[in-house]
C-alpha cells in the first residue's frame, strides 16, 4: 500500500470514532471543586469515577462516594453502566472483622478492553504492543523499518492491524508514538526518519482501523508514560536520546506542544560556541550532533576509561547547557532521561545536573533532579497508551 493510495482511502470509508486529544487530559488528581456545564456532567463524573478506580485501585461504592463527593445514588448509577460498558467489574467483598454486611469492591476491569501501541522511533525497527488497561504489556512485537525505499505507510498500517487483530478484546484505542513534528490532529506535518511530509497518520490509521486513533511525537508520548507510571511531577523534561534528541514536556500536569507543535525540539538547539561537530541539519554544534547515540558512540569507540569518562562528561554539560534556559523559564522540578543506560546514566548525567545548577538561579533550582526513567524502550509504547486513557476515558 503506498502513500498515495492510502491517502486516498477506500472508495467508502467507514466512519470510525475519533480520539478527544490528549492533551485534554484531566490532571492526574481529579478537582472535586471545579464548575462543570451540566450538559458535560455525566461525562465529567464518570472520568472522575474511572480517574480515581485506576490511581487508587478496587474500593466500594460507598468508597468512591467519599473520595469524589459525588452522592450514593450516582455513584451507583455509574458503576452499573461501567459495568455494562466493560470498563469496570466487581472483584468481591472486602474482608472485615466488624459486624455487618462486608462492602462489594469494584475496580477497572483491565482486561475488559485492549489498547494497541505502536513506537515508530526506532533507527531500524517499529515496535508494537497490546496492552490492558492499566498499563501492562501483554504482545510487544518489533519488524524491520521499510527503509526509504520500502512502503512506510503501508507497514505501519498493516502492523497495526496485525496487532487490532490479535487483541482477543474490545480494542479501545490505537496510540502511536511517530518521529518529528505532529499536530495536533495526528498529521505528521514532517518526519524525515519515515519520509512523510505533511500526512494524516491519524486519519489514514483511523480509516483502516475503524478505531479510535491518537497519533503524537514519541517524546510527547514518552513524557506521558513517566508521569502517569513512572511518578514524574507536575513539571517535567523528558529528554529521548536514541538516533535523534528530543524531549516532551509537562507544566502543570498538562502537555506542552507549542504553536508550531514543535515544543521539546531541542536537538538542533547549538550548544557550543567553540565550533563542534557537523550536524545533519547542516549547521555546526547542535545538541544532537553531541549526545545522539551514533554521535556518542562514534566518539567513544577506543576510548579508554579516562577517555570515555570525559567524553560523557563534555555531552552531559551540553545537554545541560541546553536545558538551563528551559529549566529557567518554566520552573520546571526534575529532567528525566531516556535512552541507553550505559551512555546516559552515571558520567553524562552528573554533569548536565551539576550544569544545570550552575546555570540556574541557585536558591530556585539547586535541588532539582537529572535521572533515568525505569520504564526501558517500552516508554513510548506505554506513553501512547495513556493518550488513548485520556482520550476515551478520561484517565491520565
């Protein structure tokens, strides 16, 4: 399938439902206080409910009643059509040592529905993953990557199908983490590692699917994932180093994605003014051309210990050079890095915090934290899950 016949689709598409954006997401702690339009009332309450059964885990109804304030009665109400939905199950009583009728315990039910994921960053393979609900990886499949020659659009496309297909579930969603700058809408507007220009991924997905889509930069997704399972704050940089640099970031809880969409490119940002390596872009001393893995790599083969330490240690200033002007302008609490661990943790991360620190305001940003994040190469995967949460549920 190529590009164009793609583009096109079928002659009579089906209709399938769309994704609400993610970056609507509710903060990961619900307001109980906030105005709610009554026509938005049942939507909003049972977000809430599913919000507070995915972060707190099974409780009764009476439970969750306390916990939102919302009454008795529409707390039933909602769990029975949840029920219904598939969303949430009843996991038996709770054991008491008092006197009375023990509570009936309710929580998500997370293998009622599959998520699908994909992770198109990768320098030479796209991975896969079925998911439940809260998170967990049940499927994860790599292919090759097509290569420039080879049919992107209709691997991806494919891929996900195999995946939809394979599910043994109600799929909820199909999330995917993609390479470059990505609006708002799911179009790639570029993506020079999967030679797209300008396309509607989501859209095409969407078409072929007949599912619920989110497609958004893989930083963007990979932030997600830290904060929604790896305990980020509400203000954080996640700085991605695979073939290329970038990084999402969250103020506030919520995803920043900029005007341009372009928020987090901080790859082709110059950090050095004593000349540097040739970048792909062409220009001299961008951040990538310093930290990237083949740039690093390259740089450390031969090196003995002493040489790789301060290899390591150079790109940890740079990067740190890099993040103090974004550290600075939105106060932001902690830097979490993902990538290899053998290049990024230890020598590169020390310097870029000690860096940072140097070059923020110290009595503000002394503290702040430069670290790994533990979710591995499945953090895209995982990111692109909470988007399809927070699109159709609600839950982030």
């Amino acid at each position: 399938m190529s590009a164009s016949e793609v583009r096109r689709g079928p002659s009579s598409p089906e209709p399938a439902p769309a994704a609400v954006p993610y970056a609507l997401a509710p903060l990961r702690h619900p307001r109980h206080g906030a105005k709610v339009l009554p026509e938005h009332a049942r939507a909003h309450n049972r977000a809430l409910v599913l919000q507070t059964l995915f972060h707190r885990g099974a409780m009764s109804r009476a439970d969750l009643s306390r916990e939102t304030g919302l009454t008795r009665v529409t707390i039933s109400d909602l769990i029975a059509e949840l029920i219904a939905d598939g969303f949430v199950a009843e996991k038996g009583v709770r054991e008491v040592s008092r006197p009375g009728k023990p509570a009936m315990l309710v929580d998500l039910d997370h293998s009622g529905h599959r998520i699908v994921t994909l992770d198109l960053s990768g320098p030479d393979t796209f991975a896969g993953g079925i998911l439940t609900l809260d998170g967990t990886i049940v499927v994860r499949r790599e292919i090759p990557h097509p290569g420039a020659d080879g049919d992107v659009v209709g691997t991806i496309v494919a891929f996900a199908a195999d995946l939809v297909r394979d599910s043994h579930a109600p799929v909820l969603g199909v999330g995917v983490g993609s390479p470059g700058v990505v609006d708002d809408a799911g179009v790639v507007l570029t993506a020079p590692n999967l030679g797209l220009t300008g396309f509607d991924l989501e859209g095409t997905l969407r078409r072929a699917l007949g599912v619920p889509v989110v497609v958004a930069n893989d930083a963007n997704a990979a932030v997600l994932a830290e904060y929604t399972f790896g305990g980020a704050g509400d203000d954080v940089i996640l700085v991605k180093v695979g073939r290329g640099v970038g990084s999402g970031l969250l103020s506030g809880g919520r995803p920043m994605v900029g005007s341009r969409f372009a928020a987090g490119e901080i790859g082709h940002v110059t950090v050095a003014t004593d000349g540097g390596p040739l970048c792909s872009c062409g220009k001299v001393g961008c951040l990538e051309a310093w930290i990237s893995v083949p740039s690093l790599t390259a740089r450390l083969a031969g090196a003995d210990d002493d040489a790789r330490t301060g290899v390591l240690r150079d790109a940890g200033e740079r990067l740190g050079i890099a993040l103090a002007p974004v550290v600075g302008a939105l106060d932001l609490s902690e830097v979490v890095l993902s990538g290899p661990a053998d290049l990024l943790d230890g020598p590169l991360a020390v310097s870029a915090a000690d860096t940072l620190r140097t070059r923020t305001l110290a009595k503000v940003h002394e503290g702040i934290r430069v670290r790994m994040t533990e979710q591995g190469q499945d953090i895209v995967l995982r990111g692109a899950a909470v988007m399809v949460l927070s699109g159709q549920l609600g839950v982030s």
